[in-house]
C-alpha cells in the first residue's frame, strides 16, 4: 500500500470551524491495546505511515507508543509521519518524537480556520531548525528523516473547499460545488484499491476502514478485528467502489439507480461527497446485504 492515513484520536485542543470530523477537547479515542490491535493488522508492506487526530500531540503518550509499536513491526525502513496543528510542539515534544523515531512532521494549521493562525510559523521553523531537522520546500523523497513541512486549509485545496462533513459543512466553512471532484484528488477515494499506485491511499478514523480521508457514508470494515487489505478484498469487486477507485463518484448508479438521477442528484446536493453519503445510505447495501454507518 502506498499510503495509510490512520486518524487514531478525534481529541483536541482546539474546536475549528472548519473541522470535518469535529474534533475538540471531548472528541472520541481510542485505548492503546485497540491502537495495537489496528497496527497489527496494517499491511505489511507500506509506502507511507500517516498519524493523525484531532491532534494527536493531546495523546502523546499514547502517539509514542503506537510509534515504538510501528517501529517494532516495520523497523527503521517504513516513512512515519504525523500531522499536527503545531500547538503543543516544544524542543521536548520535538525531542520524544524524533527519539521514538518519527520521520516527517506535517504543521497543517497554516490558514485563518486554526487558533494560531499560523502565528507560530517562524518560531516552530526555527525550533525545527536548531534541532536539525529539514524543511520540505521541494518535494524532498520520503526516505529523507528529520524532514518538517507547513500547509493549511485555502480556498482551492485541502478542506476549505472540497470536504463537507462534520463541523465544516454546519459552519458553511465548506464551499460546495458540484463540479468540484475532489474524489479524483490525492486523499480522495481515486486509485485506493491500486496496490503500488502514486495515487493510493486508504483511510482509517479511529477503528474503520474508508478509501478516503473525508470518510464514505458506509465503512469498509473494522481494522481492531480484520486485517486492513482483506476488509480491502471483500469490496474489490463491487462496481460502486470500483467507480470510487476510478475517482468517478458521478458514476455511483448502476443498477440501484439511474444515471440521470444520479447527475440530478449531485447537481442539487451540491458536491461529490454529499451524493456519495446519498448514494451509501439510501441506495447501497454491501456484498453481504449489511449496511454499516460510522459516522
């Protein structure tokens, strides 16, 4: 697998607006034996390790024990990035993380949605540089270590304007627009199932499977009780994820609807998300007639 972006806490120390998964101080956790569970059934072969939350700096203990545990099964080889909004980092946090052998951290609180604004840019690239840690301003190869990069939220990437979920759609921080098709995007469900390909990314939040970051209406499956690439297997033949694995979420019909209905449907709703959780919840059941909502 090239990519697995697993989102192990909904914890935070912040509420953003623009939050698809609606985070915050009170968001839903994981105990570490289930984070062990998860691991142990992660692919053996990764291109790219990505933890995430919430914020998963509020877990640190947890964080570096998942890491030590990544460390144990995969060994030094395996790229092992976290992505954080950067509030908590200190030369101490920084000091446990690059110990208990983090490769990469992602800053993603570069924009006017995060509490800092972006305010803690200059101090946090000089933290990482008296460390001896590498900024990633030209597409550095992920076998680079000790490697720091800064992104946030805009106008034409990244949440802002293409996830409308949780927190981000009942703000309106998320634009919709159904011509946008962020399923055909990198962290969309486009190439998931493509074993090797660039393009292939698979999600979890928290426990459950997805093809992609903002999550479909339905779940794959339980990554605590089943390995990750056989709950992947189970679906490989189902024409509505293949038409995600294409990045053609406007083709969610079939059988189970039509093609115009389809097209209507994702005109009114506004965006390629919105009619692929329609198109999960009132018209999808799996390959074993189940139909599972996370959430």
């Amino acid at each position: 697998m090239e990519s697995l972006y697993w989102v192990f806490t909904y914890r935070c120390n912040d509420r953003c607006a623009h939050c698809y998964n609606e985070s915050g101080p009170n968001g839903r956790t994981l105990p570490l034996p289930d984070c062990l569970r998860i691991l142990a059934n992660l692919p053996d072969r990764m291109g790219r390790l990505i933890l995430s939350g919430g914020e998963p700096l509020v877990e640190l203990r947890k964080l570096l024990a998942i890491c030590d545990a990544v460390r144990e099964r995969f060994g030094p080889g395996l790229p092992l990035m976290i992505q954080t909004n950067g509030d908590l980092l200190t030369e101490d946090v920084l000091g446990e993380l690059d110990r208990h052998g983090v490769d990469r951290i992602d800053v993603v609180s570069m924009d006017r949605w995060h509490r800092q604004r972006g305010r803690r840019r200059g101090e946090l690239g000089r933290l990482f540089r008296s460390a001896e840690w590498r900024e990633d301003s030209d597409g550095l190869p992920l076998t680079q270590k000790r490697v720091f990069c800064f992104w946030g939220a805009t106008e034409d990437l990244w949440l802002e304007g293409n996830w409308p979920r949780g927190r981000a759609l009942e703000s309106k921080a998320a634009r919709l627009d159904p011509d946008h098709n962020f399923c055909g995007l990198w962290s969309g469900a486009v190439g998931f199932f493509d074993d090797g390909s660039p393009s292939q990314e698979v999600a979890i939040q928290l426990y459950q499977v997805f093809p992609c970051c903002p999550a479909t209406w339905f779940s794959l499956g339980d990554a605590r009780r089943e390995k990750v690439m056989d709950i992947l297997e189970r679906y490989r033949g189902e024409p509505a994820f293949q038409a995600l694995n294409r990045g053609q979420p406007a083709s969610l019909a079939g059988v189970e609807v039509g093609a115009q209905y389809a097209a209507r449907r994702l005109r009114e709703l506004g965006s390629v998300c919105l009619w692929c959780d329609e198109f999960f919840r009132e018209h999808y059941a799996g390959p074993r007639g189940e139909r599972r909502h996370f959430r």
